[in-house]
C-alpha cells in the first residue's frame, strides 16, 4: 500500500508542476516548464522513488515491465494509483481556477494544433511531435546502455 501512496503522490506532484507550469507562464510555455518538471520528477524520486521505483507515469511503468524489469502483477495498481494522482492533481487545479471570474475549460496553456497551439501549428506538426518526442524518451531510457548503469529510484533503494 506504501507504494502505491508514493506513486499517487508522486504523480500528483508531476502533473501539479506540469499543470501549474503552463498555466502560470500561458501560451509562451518553454524552459520554465521544462525545469519545473525536471526538478518535481528529480524531488519526487529523492522524496518517494526509494518506496515505490519512481515510475510516476503509466508508460514508464509498461515500459519497465515490456523491458523485463517490473513484476506484472504489480501493473494494474501501479496504474490506477497513477492516474487517481494525475485526475486529483487535475481537479485540484479546477477548483483553484475555476475561482477566477472569466474561467472556461480549455482556456488554459492548450498544446493541441491550430488556434490551440501556442505557435499555431498544424495538425500534421502536433501530430509529428506527439509520436516522436515520447518515443525517444523511450528509446533513451530502455536502450542497453540504460540497464547497464542503475536507474536514480534504484541507486536510492540501496
């Protein structure tokens, strides 16, 4: 139970920074958001990835056991812990929103395409980034290299 408290905490505390990064620099999201969630990922593996690995995201997890090195019976409540804290770090940031007088849904850092991208990027390109971007996180973090030097989670549960 310990793990899956520290995976829904750690998840709430990435998607908070996520969410709270882009709402407070808007549409000119950059490097602020980049370091707000290196840092909330970097916190939280000090902070709780000794008791749970550190995954914090349902494609890490899946990944770490298509690599062979995470149990699968532990997939299911390592996900739905996941995403409780991911949906509770989402409703958090509606109450507080929805606080303020000219609120709507969407209004807010959108990364879709077209007028809800901050650049006014295509279809084509928001479509681009999304398969490429997440795939060489990926690759970087399940190529041979990676499994030969421990990952920080582990190096910390020692």
């Amino acid at each position: 139970m310990r793990r899956l408290a520290a995976e829904l905490i750690g998840t709430f505390m990435l998607v908070g920074a996520v969410l709270g990064a882009a709402v407070v620099s808007g549409n000119a999201a950059g490097l602020g958001v980049a370091f707000a969630i290196g840092l909330s990922v970097m916190a939280m593996i000090y902070a709780v990835g000794p008791i749970s690995g550190g995954h914090f995201n349902p494609a890490v997890t899946v990944g770490l056991w298509a690599a062979g090195r995470f149990e699968p019976a532990r997939i299911i409540p390592y996900v739905l812990a996941q995403l409780a804290g991911g949906i509770l770090a989402a409703l958090f940031f509606y109450v507080v929103l929805s606080g303020k007088a000219d609120f709507t849904v969407g209004g807010y850092a959108s990364t879709g395409y077209g007028k809800h991208s901050a650049g006014g990027f295509s279809r084509t390109s928001s479509r681009w980034r999304g398969a490429t971007l997440p795939s060489a996180f990926s690759i970087d973090c399940f190529t041979p290299g990676c499994s030969r030097s421990s990952s920080i989670s582990r190096r910390l549960a020692r």
